[in-house]
C-alpha cells in the first residue's frame, strides 16, 4: 500500500475536490462511472465520519465549560 506522505498533495484545501469537479467524464465507461461513484460515496461516508467525531467532541467540550462556568 502506499503511503499518503509519498504522493505529491496539490496545494490548498479542497484542490483535490475541485481538480475532481473539473474532470471530463465523457472518457469514462459505464462501469468506471459506477465505480467512481463508489469511490466518492466511500469518501463522503469518510468525511461524515469525521464530522460526526468532532461535533461530538465540541459538544464534550462545550458541556465541560458549561458545567464549569456555571
């Protein structure tokens, strides 16, 4: 498997998604299509994943300073 630190990463936040939306999609096939989707609902379930993690942890957060400036 490769690790993440050996690809070169484009610069900025969300170049990734925009390289992604500018894409031609006319070169795929049907099956490449389906499998693309998959991919990107894999990537949306990830991301999800992780705002439900620090949602619940600001939550935490915001609880524990609550209680104690009360």
């Amino acid at each position: 498997m490769i690790d993440d630190m050996e690809l070169p990463r484009p610069s900025g936040r969300g170049a990734v998604l925009a390289e992604l939306a500018r894409e031609d999609l006319d070169l795929y096939s049907v099956e490449e299509l389906r499998e693309r989707i998959s991919g990107l609902e894999a990537e949306i379930d990830r991301t999800r994943s992780k705002l439900d993690g620090k949602q619940a942890r600001m939550s935490a957060a915001d609880a524990l300073f609550s209680i104690k400036g009360a």
